[in-house]
C-alpha cells in the first residue's frame, strides 16, 4: 500500500469532547476551509465571543454543515472529502447526540482508522469504551488515540500517560494492535496540523501527520463478489448487470458463478460511463456483461466462480441494536445485505455483551445500544462472507417492518446449517 492512498476515518468520543472543533481544526489546518466560510467563520465567532480577543470557534465548521443535510435522511453521517499534498480522506462526520451510536457506527463500518477522543480532564470513560468497542465490532483495526483539551490540565505529561496507558490497555482487549497516541489542544491546533511547542515532553508526529502517513493494509486475496444493483436492459440486444465490485477484481473472460443459485457464465464486457475496461477492482461501479443469458435479478451476487461465496439461510451474527423499542426474539424483520432484501426472524439471542468488560450475558431481549450475539433464520438462502473477510457481504441491517426504521446493523459471523427435524 502506498501512502498516497485514500484514507477512510472516524472520529468518536464523548458528547463535548471536541469532536465537531478537532475536525473543524483539521480542515483548516489541512488549508480545506473554503475563504467564504473562512470569513462566516470569524464573523460567527466573533458574535459567540463578543468583545474578547479574536479566535475561532472551530466547532462551527462542522455544525455549520448540519443543515444542510437534516432532510430526511434516516442515517444522519457526512462523508466529508479533503486533501493534502500527501494523501486524500474521506471522514465520517457523526453529529447528533441522541442518536450518536448509530451514526457512529454507520460512519466506522466504512471507516480504516478511528480518532478516538478523550477529554483530559476526564479519562477514560464508559462512552470511551462503548464506541471503541462498536468500532473494533465494525472492524476498524487501527485507533489513533487523540488526548484533548491539554490545556486544561496544565499541559501535564503525567495525566496525558496515565489515560494513554488505560486507553492503551482497553483497546488491545478488543483485538485492536495498531494504537497511536497523542496529547492534543483542538481549539488552537497543538498537535492536530502542527507540532506543538507547549508539550516538548511529546515528540511524535501531529494528528494529520499521522493520519498522512498511516498504512492500512490491503485485504489480500479477495475474491471478486459484486451485488446486482439493477439489471439494465434497454433494448433486446443488450442485457447488463450493474453493480459496485465489492471484494477483488473481475476481468474480461472471467468464469463467475450467479449466487445464491449455481449457474456460471463467463465475463464478456466490463462497461463503465467512459468506456469498456479490460478489468476493475473493488469500489468500481460497473455494468458487466455476461457470455450466455441467465436469470438474474437485483439482489443476486456475482462472484468469483473458482472461490464462490457461502450461502445460508442459517446464521450466528452479532448485532447492535438500535431500536427504541427492543429486540423481541421470533418477530419478523427485512434484512438487508448487499442488495438483497429478505425476511429475517431472531430465534436465539445467545448472549448480550457487556462493553464495558465484554463479558457475556444471558438476555432475552437487547435495548438499545446493546450487542447481542444471535441466530437468525432467514426466508430464503443469501449469499455471504463472514464480515472479516467482506464488510459488504458480511454487514447487514435489519428494518423494522410498521415503521421501516432501521433497528440494527448486524455482522454475519458463520452460517449455520438447517437443522433437520
Ligand atoms: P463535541 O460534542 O465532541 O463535538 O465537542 P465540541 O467540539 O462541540 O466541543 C465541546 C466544547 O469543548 C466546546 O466548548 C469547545 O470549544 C471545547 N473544546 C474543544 N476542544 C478543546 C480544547 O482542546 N481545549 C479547550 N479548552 N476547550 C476545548
């Protein structure tokens, strides 16, 4: 992996402790503040603080935004695009505190890296291991700890590596290896676009520093899989099937195997708004063409036919509630997984999880924000990977079926086998 590759990033932390002005700083550090909202900026500072002397509240950035996108979204996360001469991000901006957790954790199943928060003043708390816990759950694999307001603890070394070694400790119990640490100011830029002169005691690189230099590894080996979007048929002579690759690379003449059914065909174009291509790999929306005429419909997979994916209708999965009202086992919901839309019901909850330890609790019902570990049974085989391999085929959510609420987001874990009886 080269460094100049597109980042995908999260932040998370407690209500207040600077997410909005730790982004809002980074952008403007990063030189991606438009001069038009620059001059908002000074202006709306100005009035929040009048008479004193001039600095910028850098929260207003972020929230400043919000509006804009209150409009009927169900999901409420920003994708934000920026750029440095070194690398490009695209970070998960998860406002809202009432339902935090669930854009939290929109915004980490996308996410390579998080930049999670920690009030200095504060430590480590129990929201601090909640989120951390759902992000290592959506398998984010790499934490950049970001101690702020170091300010208000006189800059002190001594807190600063107390909460780094608390937050060090929580982290690796969740699987997590890869944690970079930091002392942070948001509010005047310690740290997040440049070195800070007020902690010499700490001599590692800035936030974005960091996050430019950073190396997620590539998942190695993937096989191609990509969802039927919608089968694009304008005329007789063409029948298309579009999609977005979501694991490995397809090429031209390729053997690929139709799922959850078994027929095969070979590739026979590969074609995109500027052109046909000889081949294209994961992210790349696509409209493929196939050597002989099969039935497929929006929902169905196409993957590599030397190493299909798994098929079941059987699941153990964990899942993160997200309803108000809680899970009941045994009623009915829609899973959604790729494209596919299936009838899901809940037969088991197995064990809910503690996030704070993360022991494992008997439950007959998960409230929300809780994880549980469950089967479930669905009304027709689907076609999946363990969300390790392929958050795509491997990520769910489940809807309620009166309010088309999203009341989950769940992670296959292995496909059972129907039991016979
Ligand atoms: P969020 O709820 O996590 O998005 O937090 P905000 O970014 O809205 O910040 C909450 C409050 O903390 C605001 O009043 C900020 O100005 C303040 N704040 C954020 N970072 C710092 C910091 O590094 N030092 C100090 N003194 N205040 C900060």
């Amino acid at each position: 992996a080269t460094t100049a590759s597109l980042l995908r990033f999260i932040t998370c932390g407690s209500v207040d402790d600077g997410k909005s002005t730790l982004l809002g700083r980074l952008l403007y550090d990063a030189g991606m503040v438009p001069e038009d909202q620059l001059a908002a900026l000074e202006r709306d500072s100005a009035r929040t603080c009048p008479g004193e002397a001039p600095s910028l509240d850098f929260s207003l950035l972020t929230d400043g935004l919000d509006a804009e996108r209150q409009q009927g979204i169900t999901i409420d996360v920003a994708y934000r695009y920026f750029q440095t001469p070194r690398r490009s991000f695209i970070v998960a901006d998860c406002p809202g505190h009432e339902q935090y957790t669930r854009n939290m954790a929109t915004g980490a199943s996308t996410a390579d890296v998080a930049v999670v928060l920690v009030d200095a003043r504060k430590g480590l708390l129990t929201q601090t291991r909640r989120h951390s816990y759902i992000c290592a759950l959506l398998g984010v694999r790499q934490v950049i700890l970001a101690v702020n307001k170091m300010d208000l603890v006189e800059f002190r070394q001594d807190i600063y590596a107390s909460i780094e070694m608390a937050c060090r400790e929580m982290i690796a119990s969740l699987g997590i290896d890869d944690v970079q640490c930091l002392p942070v100011v948001a509010t005047d830029g310690d740290n997040i676009g440049k070195r800070s002169a007020r902690m010499p005691w700490y001599d590692g690189p800035s936030l974005l520093e960091r996050l430019e230099c950073i190396e997620v590894p590539a998942v190695r080996g993937a096989a191609f899989r990509m969802p039927v979007q919608w089968v694009n048929r304008p005329d007789p002579e063409f029948r298309g099937y579009a999609g977005t690759i979501c694991g490995g690379t397809v090429a031209v003449g390729m053997p690929v195997v139709v799922q959850p059914g078994s027929q095969r065909a070979h590739i026979e174009r590969i074609v995109t708004a500027d052109g046909d291509l000889p081949q294209a790999r994961e992210g790349q929306a696509v409209t493929l063409t196939l050597d002989r005429e099969i039935d497929i419909v929006r929902g169905d997979v196409l993957a590599d036919a030397a190493q299909p994916a798994q098929v079941s209708d059987q699941f153990a999965a964990h899942l993160l509630w997200m309803g108000d009202e809680a899970l009941l086992p045994n009623r009915t919901y829609i899973l959604k997984c790729g494209t596919r839309s299936v009838s899901a019901r809940i037969t088991a909850i197995k064990h809910k999880v503690d996030v704070n330890t993360q022991a494992e609790l008997a439950a007959r019902r998960l409230e929300l924000n809780e994880v549980g570990y469950c089967n479930l049974d669905l009304d027709h085989p689907i076609a999946f990977e363990p969300y390790a391999q392929n958050r795509t085929l491997g990520g769910f959510i489940l809807i309620d079926r009166q309010s088309q609420a999203t009341v989950a987001c769940g992670m296959f874990d292995f496909g059972l086998r129907r039991a016979h009886n």
